[in-house]
C-alpha cells in the first residue's frame, strides 16, 4: 500500500470498496453494473461509489469522513474542516448563510466570485462593496487596502469577504486588514478558490489561516490535483459560530455526496502533508524556467511576474500573458492554441490564463513554450498600453438591495433602453465570473457598452439572460 493511502482514510476506503466482494442493494442505481446494460455509460458511472453505502456503512458506523476532515483541520491549522463535493460556490454558500440575519450588511471585495454574490441573496445579506486597487503598471486588480475596509466599518458590517488571491495572482496585503477586522471583532472570511497550494513551501504565500483569518474555502480541483467540484472549507471558532457552519453546510450540500471527489481531498491534503513542499517548489521552478523560456524571444515583459508586485503579493504559481504587451489579441492566441490542442484557463483581448498545477510536468512546460513561441510570434504587432478590464474597474451604483431585485417583476429592456434601468440578473464575463452588474445595480452606458465590447471581442458573458445582451432582464418600473 502506498504511504499516500495509509494516510489518507477516504481515499483507502474509496479503493478498498471496489477491491472488495459487494452485492449492493443500495444507490447509486447503477451498482457499478451498467457497463452490463451499455458499455458507454458504464464506463462514464461504474468508478463511482457514494459516501453512504460506499465509503463508509450506510449509517456512517466508521466515521471515515469525519477521520479525513479532521486531519485537513490539523494540516491547515482550523478548528473545523468539511469536504464539499459542490465546489467553492457550496463552501462559500454554506458559510454565508451561517454568518447573521436577513438585512445584515456584509463588506466584500467587488472581486467576489458569483458564487459569493447569490449566497447573499440566499441569505438576505446587504453587501458594502470595497473597490480593489489597481496596479498602475500592469492594470490589474492588486486587492484590497486596509484602508478601504476602514472607510466602512461605521457601517457596521457583521463580517469582512475577501477574495485570495484574485484570479490574476495578486493578493491584498493581509495581514493589517485581519488585524483592523478583529479588533471590530469581524470575522474575515476568505474565498481562496484559487489558493489551494498556499501555506506549505517558502516559494509561495502563506495562507490565509496561518495571517490569521478566520475561514478559509478553495477549490481543490482548481490549483490542487482534486476531482472536478471538490472544496474544502476551514473556519476558527473564536468569532464564527461552527455550529451554525455545520448546519448551513448540510443544509446546502447534497444528500447523496459522491465518493470520488471526497476521496480527492483527502488524497490532495495527504499528498500535501507527506510532498507539499518538494512539489510546489517543483512547480514554482518550472513556471519560472517556462516563463523565462519564452520572454527570452520578446523584448517587453509579456507575463506577470512576483517582482511586479510587492513581496508575497502574487502567486508564483500564476501563469498570466498579457497580450497588450505584444499587441496581439488573447483571444486569438487562445484559438492558435486550441489548434494545436491545448486549452487555456481564460482569454480575454489582453489576457491569457494558463493553469499550472502540481500535476504539470516539465515536459508539459516545454511542449507549451515550444507551441506559444512561435504563435506569440507570428500574432505581434505595435503594443496596446495597457488597460483594465471591466470585470476589476465598475463601479455599482446600488439601484434596490439585491435580494428585492431577485425577487422583484421583472420585463425584458432592448439595450439602448437600458441605461438607468434596475438590473434583474448577474452578469460577469466568466472566467472570471466576476459581477460587472448584480441584481439591484442600475444599468450605465459604461457597462452596457462594457458588456458589449468584451463580447465583442470573444469572451464568454455568462448568466445574462438573453446571452445575445440585445435585451437585458431589468426590475419592472
Ligand atoms: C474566486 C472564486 N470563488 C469561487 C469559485 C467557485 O468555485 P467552484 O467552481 O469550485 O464552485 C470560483 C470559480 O471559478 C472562483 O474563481
């Protein structure tokens, strides 16, 4: 037995159910049998096995998740760990929901994900937005200063949201927010989706429990080799109600949590308990020697880079082109690559994301510089200055609160009606999925024209509900 799985209990359980005898008269429907019925779905469902039934006796006699869960808490140094098997939008859900009562206001990053914004309008919480600054030099969103935070606290926020690192790297200067935040007494949450492998080698941030906060959610099949839609949440007890966490999870998560994402967390926190450092610094040098690769054939700095920014403040791991730099747009460089099979995290006219993970190999490396080369080649021309992108740079003006919007009669607007319109939906390019309008906003020429040049120009607008954005869902006047 590997020492991995001697380790990881979810993960050994999840192998030993199908390494044993079994005639289950249980769910899942399909018994790991219906290769027998069409060898297709079979082989889509018969790896998967529940957590009931599966991983542990129907009525959890062995306990197995909670063993998993609490060797996550220690590893992260959390009073409190759960396994989400419905990503970082459950996680984020379910700790949203535990956090007060309909009407209380909230203090968040407008670089909060989707997820954070509907679990507002479930839990009928008010937002104060904080806008994140931006760096001059590159245009991109840096985080958010503490002095932004203290302009608002008077307005009595119950907690502070965070988002880190953003999804371009960058990470605000944690440590005085959490400070300000505690001696309010308000407890600082943060959604770090995207900071999975933080907090265990010296190569890459801390995360954000070790500076202090008090939850800390990711996604552990963003930046950690987990199953699709697997995600942690870590919380401290001291100014968030644990029980009230539990409660709100089991209320949001499903009943029937398939095994193989679980298994995944608990593999990922055993593999980065026994390799974590070894492997990130891994990583953290071959996005280095990468990087370095291809900047050597182009004479502007083309990618984002830790010296861009203040120490700690981005994620060595990130992998960011900035197209502008070459005057080509990122999108096209998205197609080039597609042609050539490989599939980037996010393009947008100025932007390419590429995910590196510990699962990325130096050959991987090489074969992507080897095909970027000479696409970047061929597809520059005189440099954009740089700008930033409307998902970082709107600014709300609050029309009603979200969660009236939600609710609220709603009529179909054509465009060039819109501007001072209440709008009815959320819209965010996605990736990154961050709101250039939230329900209760009203409508400006600036994001309509926003929302309109960013499609324009490839991107994906996600959750509009006419996706076309001839029309846009407004609140009934
Ligand atoms: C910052 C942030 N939070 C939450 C999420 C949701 O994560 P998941 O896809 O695991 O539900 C995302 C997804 O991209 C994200 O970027």
């Amino acid at each position: 037995m590997s020492s991995l799985r001697v380790s990881a209990p979810l993960l050994d359980a999840y192998l030993s159910y199908f390494e044993s005898n079994r005639t289950p008269f249980t769910i899942p429907g399909h018994k790991q049998r219906a290769s027998r019925l069409d060898h297709d779905l079979g082989s889509v469902v018969d790896s998967d096995t529940p957590l009931y039934g599966g991983l542990d006796e129907i009525k959890l006699t062995n306990q197995t998740l909670k063993k998993a869960e609490a060797l996550a808490a220690t590893l992260w140094g959390a009073d409190y760990a759960r396994f989400s098997t419905g990503g970082s939008t459950h996680a984020n859900q379910a700790i949203v929901l535990a956090l007060g009562k309909p009407g209380d206001k909230v203090a968040l990053s407008r670089t909060a994900h989707r997820s954070i914004l509907s679990a507002l309008v479930l839990a009928g919480l008010e937002p104060i937005w904080l806008a994140p600054e931006i760096d001059e030099a590159t245009g991109v969103p840096i985080g958010i200063n503490v002095k932004e935070f203290e302009k608002i606290i008077d307005q009595k926020p119950i907690a502070l949201l965070l988002t880190e690192p953003g999804y371009l790297g960058t990470i605000s200067d944690l440590s005085p927010i959490v400070k300000s935040a505690h001696s309010h007494s308000i407890p600082v949450i943060v959604d770090a989706a995207w900071g999975g492998h933080f907090g265990f080698s010296d190569s890459t941030p801390q995360h954000c429990l070790q500076i202090g906060a008090d939850a800390l959610i990711t996604s552990v099949h963003k930046t950690l080799p987990g199953y699709s839609a697997s995600a942690l949440l870590l919380a401290q007890g001291e100014l968030l109600n644990l029980d009230r966490i539990e409660q709100s999870f089991e209320t949001t998560h499903t009943t029937s949590p398939a095994g193989a994402p679980l298994a995944s967390i608990d593999g990922c926190r055993a593999l980065l308990q026994l390799r974590g450092d070894e492997l990130i610094t891994q990583l953290i040098s071959n996005v280095n020697i990468f990087k370095a690769k291809v900047q050597s054939h182009f004479d502007a700095p083309i990618f984002l880079n830790t010296s861009d920014f203040a120490p700690g403040r981005f994620d060595p791991a990130k992998i960011v082109l900035r197209a502008n730099q070459l005057g080509a747009s990122g999108v096209d460089i998205e197609k080039a690559l597609q042609s050539a099979f490989i599939r980037v995290e996010m393009a947008d006219r100025d932007t390419v994301v590429f995910l590196a993970t510990l699962a990325d190999s130096k050959e991987e490396f090489d074969a992507l510089a080897d095909a970027l080369v000479p696409i970047l080649t061929s597809l520059q021309s005189t440099p954009r200055p740089t700008a930033t992108s409307l998902s970082w740079s709107v600014v709300p003006t609050v029309g009603i609160s979200m969660r009236e919007a939600y609710f609220a009669e709603t009529e179909m607007v054509p465009a060039k009606d819109c501007v001072g319109r209440i709008s009815a939906d959320l819209i965010a390019p996605y990736p990154p999925g961050v709101a250039v309008i939230a329900p209760g906003e009203i409508l400006t020429s600036t994001i309509l024209d926003g929302l309109a040049a960013t499609k324009a120009a490839g991107v994906r607008i996600a959750y509009a509900t006419d996706s076309s954005l001839l029309r846009y869902r407004t609140v009934k006047n």
